[in-house]
C-alpha cells in the first residue's frame, strides 16, 4: 500500500510540475513576443523562479521548450538569453518563409472552407479599414488568431506544415521585427497584396495563389533590404 500512495503521490507532484510549467512557457511566451522582455535578455532562473514563486524544475523545463521553439539560447556560462536576430538571421527566415507559405497557400486554395475564406475576408477588410486612417502607417497584425498568414497556414490543412510555421517560425519572425523594426510606408501595399492572394484563395486557385504569395514575400525582403541600405531601419 506504501508503494501505490508513494506512486501515486509522485504523480501528482509530476502533474503539478507539468502545469507550472505549461503556465511559465505560455508567460515567458507571451513577455518575449510583446517586448516586455527583451532580445539578448538574460532570463535569471534564480530570480525568475523567485518572481513566480516555483521551484527550479518547472522553470527549467518552460526554458528548454523555449530553446527548442528557438526564443531564447543558452550561452556557456552566461546561462539563457533571449535570442537577439541578426538582420542577416532575418532575411534567412524570409528566404525560408517564401517557401513555406507558399506551399501553405496553394494547399489552402483546396482546402479551407466557406466559413474560413468568409473569416478571412473580414481581418483583410479589417486591415484595410485601419490603413485609411493611416495610409502611410505600418500593417499591424498583433492578434496572433487574426494574422493574414496564420489563419493560411491553419487553413492548408497540412497538419506538420501548420505546426512547422506556426509554432516554430512565426514566433521567430515576430521576434525579428520587434529587434529590427518594421519598414515605414509597406502597410498599404502589403494590405493590397493580402487582396489578390485571397482572390486567388477564394477562386480555388492554388498555382497562383502560390505565385502571389511568393510574390508578396519577395516584396516584403526587398523592402526590408531597401529599407537596411537607406538606413531607415
């Protein structure tokens, strides 16, 4: 009877472990993708599991989970920083992105719904409305649920491909924008671009809804490019 209280004890306090955990990820999550802690910020398990009031096994296994999405890394005899993306590190992604969503878009244009092309017709109508307040202002997308690009990569209904872009690399882009900035007057022209790929989604055309996407990519590297070379950013 020892050995099953002394089991089941063990994984109650596993449980409790694994909760913490979940609850310091999502926290530590949500503090580097808003800025609140910021790139090349040394994230202090002392003081961190002070501050929240755990023990160091939670903590540290919210930090691994954090290297392996690719936020933060751990520096010998530095302990854990949030990563700091070089611009270099930035166009890279670019690169890798214009795969990607392209992929993700031509599967999308099969494969989404009535109801999914209806939700995104309203964020893109959404967006428009808020840059003819401010045509000249960058295309904001902070509502994770509401980005153009995440509600294709839900919609590719590619299980691997979602995970891949939304969990691994999104995170990581947002993180490269919030290091370098976003390039000033590409709002408007980004939001028109956002159109015709989602013409292209709603006429269930997946070869030029790829090209469009691809497109739109490119235009987003070079202008970040321009942007870099002029100083602007």
């Amino acid at each position: 009877m020892t050995d099953i209280v002394s089991t089941q004890m063990a994984g109650l306090t596993a449980a409790r472990r694994a909760n913490q955990s979940d609850a310091l990820f999502e926290t530590l999550t949500a503090g580097i993708m808003t800025g609140r802690i910021l790139p090349g910020e040394k994230l202090n398990e002392p003081a961190l599991a002070e501050a929240f009031g755990v023990s160091r096994a939670p903590l540290r296994e919210a930090l691994r989970r954090l290297q392996e999405k690719g936020l933060v890394i751990h520096v010998a005899h530095q302990g854990v920083r949030v990563i700091s993306p070089s611009l270099d590190d930035f166009l890279a992604l670019l690169d890798v992105r214009e795969a990607l969503e392209g992929m993700a878009s031509r599967l999308a244009a099969a494969r989404m719904s009535k109801e999914e092309l209806d939700e995104l017709t309203a964020i893109v109508d959404k967006h428009g409305r808020a840059l003819q307040d401010n045509p000249e202002g960058p295309y904001l997308q902070n509502d994770f649920d509401n980005d153009f690009h995440v509600r294709i990569a839900r919609g590719c209904g590619n299980p691997v491909l979602t995970e891949l872009l939304c969990e691994q690399f999104y995170p990581r882009l947002k993180l490269c924008r919030s290091r370098h900035g976003l390039v000033k007057g590409r709002g408007l022209a980004a939001w028109k671009e956002h159109r015709r790929i989602l013409a292209a989604l709603a006429e269930r055309d997946g070869d030029v809804a790829e090209l469009l996407m691809r497109r739109h990519v490119r235009a987003a590297r070079d202008a970040l490019m321009s942007a870099n070379e002029a100083g602007a950013i």
